[in-house]
C-alpha cells in the first residue's frame, strides 16, 4: 500500500517524526505566545532561554551528576527565575512603549547569552546522555520509534494542555488575561499586576527551558541550538495567531508533520516550507489561522 | 586638452606612487576570513586566528623591518559577506595575503576576488577540490585537505574493506556536493555501487526523517558528506534509531573536535582521514601542548594547518625581500615545506598542497589513555595517491 506514492511504512514513519518535531515547535511556541498573548512582549529571547535550559540541564549533570529527571524540574525553574530576572530588570521599563524596543532588547539579550555560552563551551556541542529508564526503541513495525521521542511527545502535549488549562479555565488565568487587558481595575481588586506579570515572564521562559531539557538529549548541547529554532517557532506562532494558545499548539503539531513530509518529497525545500506556509496563511488570514482580527 | 593631459598624467602618477609608497613600507597585512561563531567555529574560528597570531608572533611580529599586522573577519558561512570582506581588505587595506578558513561556498568567492585582485590566497579549511581543479587560480594554494583525499583517503579504504552498497547523507552547499561526487566516483572505481542520496539543508537540526529514508535503501554504507555540527547530529541520531545495527555509518570528513564532541564512545572504530594529527610525533604534541594550555582542547588539523601556512608564506616573503603576489606565488610553489604539520610538502602548479594523508580509526573507550588520545593510524597515504593526479586533473595550470 501506498500513500501519495512513498510506502505506508515510510509514511507513517516521517508522520511520527514529524510529531515529535512539531512537539518542540508547539512546547516553544506556546511559551512565545503565552507572553506575547498576556504581555504583549515579542519574546527574541526565548531561543536562548531554551539553550540555557539544555545547558543547565547538561551542567548540572556534569558538575553534579544530577540525574535527566531532576533536571526537568531544576533547569525549567533556573530558567524562569533568570526570565523573572529579565522581566523585572529589563522589560519591566519597555511597558507602554512600541513593542519594538521589546523586541529589540530581547534580541540583544539572546545574542549576549548565546556569546557568553559559545565563549566558555564551543559549537560543537556537549553530549547529553539519554535517561536510562528512557534509553532503547520500540519496533512499531513501521518503524523503529526511540523511546525518548515516544516520551517527548506525550510530555510535550500534557504540559501543552495543562498550561491551555490554567490560562483559560482557571480563576488564575482568568486574573491574568484581565490583568494584561485593564491593570488598574483589576489592581483595584487587590491583585499584584506587575508580580503577575514578572510570574508570567517567568513561566514562559521556564517552559522554554523545560523544552530545553526535553531537547538535551536527542540533539548537541550547543549555544546555536536555540538561533537554529527561533525563527521557525516565530513563523509557527505568526501561523497560528499571535497569542492564540491553542493555535500555536496545534499549528506547532501540524507544521512538523508537514516539515517532515518535505523532507521525504523534496528535502531541500525543508527549511523553508514553514515560510512559504506562512506567507498563504498571511495572504488568506492575515490574523493567523487561529488568530482574532483586530 | 593640455589640461586634461596634466590632470591625467597627475592621476596616474598619484595612483603609481601611492601604490608604491604603501606597498614597499606600512604594515604588511594579512587577512584571514573564516566561521568565528557557527557550526564550523570549533574546527577553525576564534582559535585558527589565534594560531595565524602566533605564526606571526613567533615569526618575531616584523617581516621585511615591516610589522605584521593581522585582520580577522566572520563569513558567516556567506560567500557574499567573504568576497565583499576581502575585495575591502585588498582595496582599503592594502592586504598582502589572504588566508580562508571553512566553507566551501566562501573559499570559491574569495578566490575568485584573489585572482582577480592579484593577492596569494591560502585557502586552509574549505574542503571542495574545486579550489584546485575546475575553478584553479593562479594565487590559489589549497593547503590541508580537499574532498577528493577525503573520498580517496577514507572512502577507498572502506570499499575496500568490503562495503558495496552506499547511501549518502549530503549538505546541500558546494562542499557537500564535492564530496558526493569525489566518493561516489571513489566507491564506482572500486567496484562498490551507490544505491541513493538525499540532500539536506546545512546546518540541520534534526536528521531523523532523512536516516529514515536512508534505513529504506538496504545499503550497507551510509557516508556522511556533511561536517561540523551536521555530522555529530547526524551521527547520534543514527544511534539513537537503531542504524547503526543494520548500517556502518562513515563520517567522510570528521574532525577531533568532532570526535570529541559525540564521545568516544559512540565513535569507536569510526574510520577518517585527516591531514595532521596532534599525537602524531614530538613536535605535533609540542604543538598541541601549548594549543591545549590555552583552550583545554586539542588543536584541530585545521588550526594546525593555519599556523603552518602563515609560517611558511612569511618565510617565502623574508626570502625573498618583497611581498609582490607574483614573485611570492613562484616561491610558494617552488620551495619545499618541512614543519610539524608536514614532511617534504610541496605546493603543485594547480595550487595543490602535496602532503602525505593519514587514515586514522577511532580507538575504544578503554584504549584511549590520556585525554583526546582518540585515533589510531591505520594507514599514511602518500600525496599522489590522495590527491587529484595531474592526469584527472581539469585545471588549465597543470595542462601546459
């Protein structure tokens, strides 16, 4: 059997690939529009943040041989206090001005974390061992699937949907967006506005870093890992609709099977499909696919 | 009209004498243009200028009572950004000699401005054979490897040990291409067959959809023509989906760092060719000491090769009293290069580097004794048999 003349087996094969791709693409982009949603913050930064969560990750367990799982709770926190950190002493000062100077200050952030770490640790690259609870690969039949990509996948999604959860179905989520909508009335009710909002910075940046750790151990360690991503996590976000949570999800998804799917007909076009993906939508929606026209 | 005249004969006279002025006194300048900060900065970078820098400063900072003075740019793997660099070098500053890292994009561009310009270009890290065959320049010298020692070096050796069927992973840019090519006609040659290829964007970040495609094939090879960061991920991925059990997996161009960089571990029994190795002989390791004192790694062929270079250009420029590109390129071809690098080096009419090639193996875990002791020398392969033979070659400065 086959399907648009390449095997079922090699068909299903890429389409899983192309899940665990779009797994990242939907875990950063999701960090990117929760801020860009609630904060109205075009996040440059967060490429970086994603390294330096592989980093920590990597760090801890060469200085301190602390374990891959540890490191999933460890290096996400690091993460978010240094995005707390950024917000409160960077950010915190860009709010009521054009988002631009947002934009420009976090792309400046990266490249300064992205020197920092290329200056003490190389590009090469550091080796991230794959848990051994994790370690192996099942025979799917059509494929051989690792483990840890299986794993990816399934954490990627439930920390999706969980934090979709908390921002749209939750009283917290609920002081968040109308906080990030009219700050003095809902100061008024006695919320702290700008802790919320250094917590929310804060959040976005750990889910970056946790991406991060989930990353570690299938690709090097290296300072470029996050500038190698960032700009197709922006297309999938612009895709999807700026700030629109469950459209960066599921456009995330979608794009990495399509990638994957490029890569199998004409490789070469690859790298750029997601861009010409995005140039249709922006023809045809010009708000995103999931996005509200303003 | 006779105003014209003067005004002429003034400007031409002006730009003679400055020409002359600045070439015989000032600084004598040499320009090196390589990948400070992307996949290839480990392999050259940062560090293969720090080697140009201690050529120079060995050298004793001055040639010809002139001092040396060092310009180092980032190409940014960008052919474009590498000839308008150079063309600015040549132009403003008035550069002697050009030195180009990796990246084989780049080195094509800058020896097409170096030919046009009249400067000597030492091309250390790019790896396509183009430099010295098809697109061979009079001011080209290609000084540490090229794809066709690359395929004749590593991929002869693996035909020959009995791998027929080959599969291979490309980069999608002018070295990449090379180097399937070279292989390809390598493993024909040898009486193997290559079953397929799939290309991929340089510096990818994920390899598994293209191993999937490569798993489907039933090669027994799968040959890497990438390098840097592409090979590592290429490589752990290949491990990490099971490849490596029904496949042998051969990185076609694998540096130290690279080797480094994956675990010795997971490259264990890799075979490659390389041109220099630090843990060769006395003076290599001396080398490499130094090299290791300061950047806690091992120097890579590559910045071995950038020290070596400018040494031995600046030895051509002492000998001979000028830096004129003419003269220069005649002594550069002509004399004999013996250092730590190489033994009896001779740079061919095409600009070809003529040294002996090394095919190293990767040693186990439990072999490797010190630090970045990884290789094993399995073979030295002499010039003529790693390099385009004059009879192969397309170059018009061969063909006379």
């Amino acid at each position: 059997m086959e399907i648009f003349g390449i095997p079922l087996q090699a068909f299903l094969g890429q389409l899983m690939l192309g899940l665990v791709n779009g797994a990242f693409y939907a875990m950063l982009s999701l960090g990117l529009a929760v801020i860009f949603g609630l904060l109205d913050i075009v996040n440059f930064a967060h490429g970086a943040l994603y390294m330096v969560g592989a980093f920590v990750a990597w760090i801890l367990m060469d200085k301190w041989g602390i374990s891959y799982w540890w490191a999933l709770l460890l290096a996400p926190l690091a993460v978010g206090i240094l995005g707390a950190l950024i917000e409160r002493l960077f950010l915190k000062r860009l709010y009521g001005l054009d988002p631009l100077y947002g934009l420009l200050l976090t792309f400046g952030l990266a490249l300064i974390l992205e020197g920092v770490f290329r200056k003490q640790y190389g590009v090469s690259g550091q080796a991230y061992p794959v848990p051994d609870l994790l370690s192996g690969a099942s025979n799917l039949g059509f494929m051989i699937l690792p483990n840890y990509r299986a794993w990816v996948v399934v954490a990627s999604i439930a920390v999706c949907l969980a934090t979709w959860f908390l921002i749209e179905r939750t009283r917290l989520g609920a002081y968040l967006r109308a906080g990030t909508e009219n700050a003095k009335l809902v100061q008024a009710f006695g919320v702290n506005v700008p802790l919320m909002v250094t917590l929310t910075y804060g959040a976005g940046a750990a889910l970056a870093g946790l991406a991060g750790v989930l990353a570690a151990p299938i690709i090097q360690v290296t300072p470029l890992m996050g500038s190698n991503l960032i700009i197709v996590v922006f297309a999938v976000v612009v895709i999807g609709g700026m700030g629109s949570i469950m459209g960066s999800v599921i456009t995330g998804l979608l794009l990495g099977v399509v990638e994957g799917f490029t890569r199998v007909f004409y490789p070469e076009a690859s790298n750029i499909v997601v861009f010409v993906i995005m140039a249709i939508v922006l023809m045809v929606r010009p708000a995103g696919l999931f996005g509200k026209e303003a | 009209m006779k105003l014209k005249t003067i005004v002429a004969a003034l400007a031409v006279g002006f730009a003679a004498g400055g020409a002359f002025a600045q070439a015989q006194t000032g600084p004598v300048r040499i320009g090196f243009i390589t990948d400070m900060s992307s996949l290839y900065a480990d392999i050259d970078g940062p560090a293969g200028a720090e080697m140009i820098k201690w050529a120079i400063e060995d050298f004793g900072g001055k040639v010809l009572n002139r001092p040396i003075e060092f310009l180092s740019a980032d190409h940014q793997n960008k052919a474009d950004v590498a000839a308008s660099k150079a063309r600015e070098w040549i132009d403003n500053q008035n550069l002697a000699m050009l030195v180009g890292g990796t990246s084989s994009g780049t080195a094509l561009a800058m020896a097409g401005v170096t030919k046009e310009k009249h400067r000597p270009y030492i091309s250390i890290g790019a790896g396509s054979a183009r430099l010295t065959n098809e697109d061979c320049s009079p001011y080209t010298v290609h000084y540490a490897y090229d794809t066709v020692a690359l395929a004749k070096v590593g991929a002869g050796a693996l035909v020959k040990a009995g791998a027929k069927k080959w599969y291979f992973l490309t980069a999608d840019y002018a070295f990449g291409q090379s180097l399937e090519a070279d292989a390809s006609k390598v493993v024909k040659e040898n009486g193997g067959t290559v079953v397929g290829s799939v290309k991929h964007p340089l510096n990818a970040s994920d390899f598994s959809s293209f191993l999937l495609q490569a798993q489907g094939s039933k090669a027994d090879i799968l040959a890497l023509a990438n390098a840097g960061g592409d090979t590592i991920n290429a490589m752990k991925a290949a491990k990490e989906f099971g490849i490596t059990k029904s496949m042998k997996v051969a990185g076609l161009l694998v540096f130290i760092n690279d080797v480094h960089s994956i675990g010795v571990a997971n490259a264990e029994g890799l075979q490659l060719a390389d041109s220099w190795y630090w843990n060769q002989d006395d003076e290599s390791r001396k080398f490499a000491k130094r090299f290791f004192e300061k950047y806690k790694r091992m120097p890579s062929s590559l910045q071995a090769a950038d020290y070596s270079a400018v040494t031995n250009y600046l030895k051509a420029v002492q000998k001979l009293g000028t830096t004129d590109a003419d003269k220069v390129m005649a002594e550069l071809k002509s004399m004999k290069y013996n250092d730590f690098y190489q033994k009896n080096g001779q740079v061919r009419a095409d600009g070809r580097m003529m040294h002996e090639m090394y095919l190293f193996q990767v040693k186990s875990a439990k072999d490797s004794n010190t630090p970045w002791d990884y290789y094993k020398l399995v073979a030295k392969v002499p010039a003529e048999q790693a390099f385009t033979t004059v009879a192969e070659s397309k170059c018009s400065l061969l063909k006379k």
